[in-house]
C-alpha cells in the first residue's frame, strides 16, 4: 500500500496504478482542481504542490563516512562507495522541509511517507495564510489560472531557511496594515524612482524605511492612478530587508517554474516580499504555533515510514539488497529517481508505465560525501542537493544550475537521472566530463566503474547493461588555481533547454596549458569532448593565438545539427566564442567584470 497525509488526513492507496500523477488523483479522485493542468511537463508551474518531509531527511557532504559494506565486489571498489552517515552536520531546518514540485510530473507512489498540501490547504476557515493574503491586497492575479501555483511556490519560500530577513515598515510612525499603507495600488506614486531605487537597494534597512516615508510625504497628486504599475522602481516600498539585492534573487529563484502571461510579475514579486516582512514581523508567535502542528505531523509521518510497504506495481525499496532482488524479479520494471524526464513518456506520450521502482529511499543513493579530493554523490541524490554541493566547490557550477530547469524540476530531479537519460543537451554531463567523473554501476552483487564520457555510446545509448542501475558518481574536484568555467545557452535565461552547454577545465603553469580537458553538450548526439581542441591547447602558451586556433579545431570536433532550437551555425559559432570568452575571462578580468556590473545595474530581470 501507499500511505501518506493529505493535509491531515490519513490516505491509504493499495491497488492504484503505477504511473498515476499526483495531478490526476487531486482532480479525479479527490476533487481538488485548486491545482492546475498546463503544460503536463513541469514547465508553467499551474500544478504545483508542497511535499513536506521530515527535516533531517540527508546530511551535507562530509568527510567523515563509512565505507559500504552492502556490495561483495573488491575491497579496492568497495572503499569508494560510502554509505549515508548521520553526522553532527546533519541539516536541521525545522522539524518538516515543506518542498515546491510539480504535480504533473510526480507518480502518486512517491507520495509515501510524505505529507501533501495544495493551495486548499493554506486557508484556516476564512483567514488566509499570509501568502494568499499579500496575493490579494497587491492584485497579483488576473484570470486565476496561474494563482494556485504561484501561491504554493511563495508558501514554500515563506518556510525557506535561506531567505535574506524582511520587516514591514517603520511602526514607531506608522500602525496601519503593511498591505494598507504601501500597497502600490493605493498610492499610485512615482516620484523620486530611481532615486528610491538606489535607496532601497544599496541603503541599510532604517535609511530604506526612511525613503519610504519622504516618498508618501511628497506624493504628487498629477500623476496618473495607474503609473506604479509600470514602474520597477518602489517594488519593495514600505519594507526594510537586511540584503534587499539577494531578497530580490531569492524570490525570483521561487517563482522561476511559475509562468503567468497577464498580471506580469510586479505585483507577485512585491507579495512575495510583503508575505516574507509579516513573517519576520510575527516570526516568534507563528514558530510556536507551526512547532506544535509540525510536531505532530512530523510524529505521522514518522509512524508511517516505519509501516510495511506493499504495492502489487509500484515498488519502494529500503536498501540496495531489496533494489537487486526487484531488478531481477522485474527485469522489465522502470526504475524512476526523481521522474522528470520519465514522466513525460505518460504525460506527453501517452504510454503507460505498469510497474515502477522507486529508488530515493536506499540511503546509499542519497549519500553525498567527500575524501581526498573527490566528490561522491549516490544516484538519487536531488539536483537542489547538488546545487548546494556544488556552490562553493565547482566555480560556475551555482549560475549554472539555477538556470537548470525551476525549483520544482531541481527539488524532484536528479544528478543520476539527468545522466542516465542520455540526453545530448542535458546540462550536467559537459561540467562532470570536463571534470572526469567516474560512474559506479551495479548489477547484482557486481560493482564496475566507467569513466562518464565512455558512457555515452549513441543517441540515447548507453554502456549501462541489463539489469545494471547508476549508483553513484565520483566527481574529482577541481585543483586549486584550475580554471573552472561552465557555460549555458538558451533563449530564455530560466527554465529552458540548452541549445549549446559548455564546460572547460585547465591547469595552467608558466603560462601554458598543463592539463586540459573541454566538453560540449548540443553539439553532438552525445555530451562529447572536444579532443582536436584539447590538442592544439594542450603544451601551448594560453594566448589569444592558441585560442583562435583551437576555435577553428572544434570544426573538426563537431558537425552540430539545425533544429527549433538554435541552427547548426549558430551552434558552431556560439561554442567557438564560448571558448574565446574563457580566454578573456582568465585574462582580461575587467571585461569580464564590466560586463557583469552592467547587467545587474541595467538589465531587468
């Protein structure tokens, strides 16, 4: 049986399909069409739900594990494959972790042992929750049908542990509701924009509630009612933030997975920020209160990871043993991680899937841990996990990911499914060829490793074989001073596919190239080295000859092919500039930062 809490009721499912979507039993067999259906591929964000888990699900990476003792392959390959070790760095948000996904693309199986709330769950009889509210004073929606989802990523940002702190306004000098005294719609002012920008932005936190109130001060009566709703400039009026610049990112990271094509994202943004300041204006009184329902909800779902799990077609296992009898018991069973590439064979292509493994509960493949100089990570582990991993490791790595796919793709997804779909644009694999990452795979009792870029064989092939599954990757780290550089190209800057990926890793010495290793995805039917370009850099002085030079070898490395996304030029040239642009980011660091100071200060994002 499946088992998990919808709100807080107890639901049990014992005989459901295997691939049904999370959407399709909230609308049919449960009446919630709170949540929406879009695009059915996790695009726009209509379907989004929370998952709240127990918070002390993983560890962060350490150097501290055990080594597996569950494989009978070599002592020399068994040392590599730790085991998942609670230690004293276990992550300790709060008791749950609520999680933004999408539900269309999540199988009602995954839902086990979770709890599971939808934009229904949010209100306490007619009192809104804080998120829905600020939705409503600031008018952040049209006709409606993108609202639920939008409202469910901003719950999931209100419970973040990593929001930069936000205050309402001033309250020595003003009493009134937050969203009373400063909705934008109420006071339709433009005076001092850029001025206030600048204000709010760069100023502490009381020289930003002071701008606020010269502003209404000296508020102009000629201008037009509906002028604010154009401006960019007083989005956060009326709040104090501790880091206003990085509040600004974060909320855009949340609702990044959400589309909405009629409000624009102004008055959402701004509800956001205005949810966020009345959790840090009633911070301590809601703790209390969330402690005790968090409390027992977290008593629940602890309950229910310790009942048995019997599913006649969707399965859960709890170890790498249970794991291997299934694979040999269901040869032909797919094996589903975070399902966002799987799912699309039933929400897109209509195919049905009869029997499912689902793989993120074996505390192996969750394992993150680092000793000498490598990274390993199990197959499962989340694309949100490596984000984290990554950031302060691999250079370029955070950019990177943040434009892989939305919250809700990267909290359900994983390192080992984006590898093991064998897709030619899928973003991952250049970064971990160019860094020479190694895959464990295991069938049976036997464990093998393989370097990753001899993985990939063909469109969509693999060297994985029958019966084998991913169980970890080993990502060596890159040696101090080592250019790391990850680039990613794509119409849109979030939430889209690549048309060319490019990652480059080279140790320098004396001015020349001691080591060089350059991947490409989009280029090729598979993620694929540029072995003619590594050459002409290889033992050469890193100049800008060199450079032109191993521009014109990725011809020889590449005939790319013309599709919607970009044409086979476009990609040959984009990939050749990408490798210029590593030369004068190494060497010419004011360009570089130039360019970067511009965007931020001029571009909108």
């Amino acid at each position: 049986m499946i088992r998990f809490l919808l709100d807080d009721e107890d639901v049990v499912l014992e005989d459901t399909a295997a691939d049904l979507t999370v959407l399709d039993w909230l609308r049919i067999h449960r009446q919630r069409t709170g949540t929406k259906e879009g695009c059915g591929s996790g695009d726009c964000g209509a379907c989004t739900i929370i998952v709240a888990t127990l918070g002390t699900l993983h560890n962060r990476a350490s150097t501290a594990s055990t080594a597996s003792t569950a494989s009978t392959a070599s002592t020399a390959a068994s040392s590599h494959y730790p085991d998942l070790t609670v230690s004293n760095d276990v992550e300790r948000y709060n008791l749950l972790r609520y999680t933004a996904i999408n539900s269309c693309i999540t199988f009602v199986g995954d839902l086990h042992g979770k709890q599971l709330l939808t934009v229904e769950s949010l209100s306490s009889g007619d009192a809104l929750h804080p998120v829905q509210q600020a939705m409503v004073d600031e008018h952040g929606s049209q006709c409606g049908f993108c609202t639920p989802g939008f409202v469910m990523s901003l719950f999931a940002l209100y419970h973040a542990p990593d929001i930069p702190l936000a205050w309402s306004s001033c309250k020595d000098t003003d009493s009134k509701p937050l969203s009373v005294s400063y909705s934008v719609d109420q006071q339709g002012k433009l005076s001092g924009a850029d001025a206030k920008l600048q204000a709010i932005q760069l100023a502490d936190s009381n020289e930003s509630c002071k701008a606020g109130q010269a502003d209404e001060q000296n508020e102009s009566n000629d201008r037009p009612h509906t002028a604010a709703l154009i401006s960019t400039s007083n989005w956060l009026e009326g709040i104090r933030s501790s880091d206003a610049i990085s509040l600004s990112h974060r909320i855009d990271r949340a609702l990044g997975g959400n589309l909405c094509r009629c409000t624009g994202y102004r008055p959402i943004k701004r509800a956001a920020a205005l949810a966020l300041a009345a959790r840090g204006d009633n911070c301590v009184g809601s703790s209390v209160q969330r402690s005790a329902d968090e409390q027992n909800i977290a008593n629940r779902l602890q309950s229910i990871a310790g009942s048995p799990i019997r599913h006649p077609y969707f399965h859960i296992p709890q170890s790498l043993e249970q794991l291997v009898s299934l694979i040999e018991a269901y040869p032909t069973a797919r094996l589903l991680a975070g399902g966002t590439d799987l799912a699309l064979e039933v929400t897109q292509h209509l195919k049905t899937l009869p029997r499912i493994i689902l793989i993120t509960r074996i505390p192996q493949l969750q394992m993150l841990d680092e000793q000498d100089g490598v990274l390993t990570l199990g197959a499962a582990v989340s694309l949100s996990r490596c984000l984290d991993s990554f950031r302060d490791r691999l250079p370029g790595s955070e950019s990177m990911l943040l434009r892989f796919g939305s919250d809700q793709v990267r909290n359900q997804g994983t390192i080992g499914g984006n590898i093991a779909s064998a897709s030619p644009i899928a973003d991952l694999p250049p970064m971990l060829i160019a860094l020479n990452t190694i895959l464990v795979l295991q069938r049976g009792a036997t464990v093998r490793e393989i370097p990753l870029q001899d993985y990939y064989l063909d469109y969509r092939k693999t060297a994985q074989q029958t019966g084998e599954f991913l169980r970890a990757v080993r990502v060596p780290l890159p040696a101090e001073g080592a250019l790391l550089a990850i680039h990613k190209i794509s119409k849109r800057m979030d939430d889209d596919i690549s048309a060319v990926c490019g990652a480059f890793h080279l140790n320098i010495e004396g001015g020349r190239v001691f080591s060089v290793r350059i991947a490409y995805g989009g280029m090729a039917a598979i993620p694929k080295r540029a072995s003619n370009a590594e050459a002409v850099l290889q033992g050469s002085l890193f100049d800008e000859d060199t450079v032109r030079r191993a521009q014109s070898a990725l011809a020889e490395d590449f005939s790319p092919l013309s599709d919607a996304r970009a044409s086979a030029g476009y990609r040959l040239q984009v990939a050749q500039n990408l490798l210029y642009r590593v030369w004068v980011d190494a060497v010419k660091p004011g360009i570089a930062t130039q360019i970067a100071n511009y965007v931020e200060n001029h571009v909108s994002r």
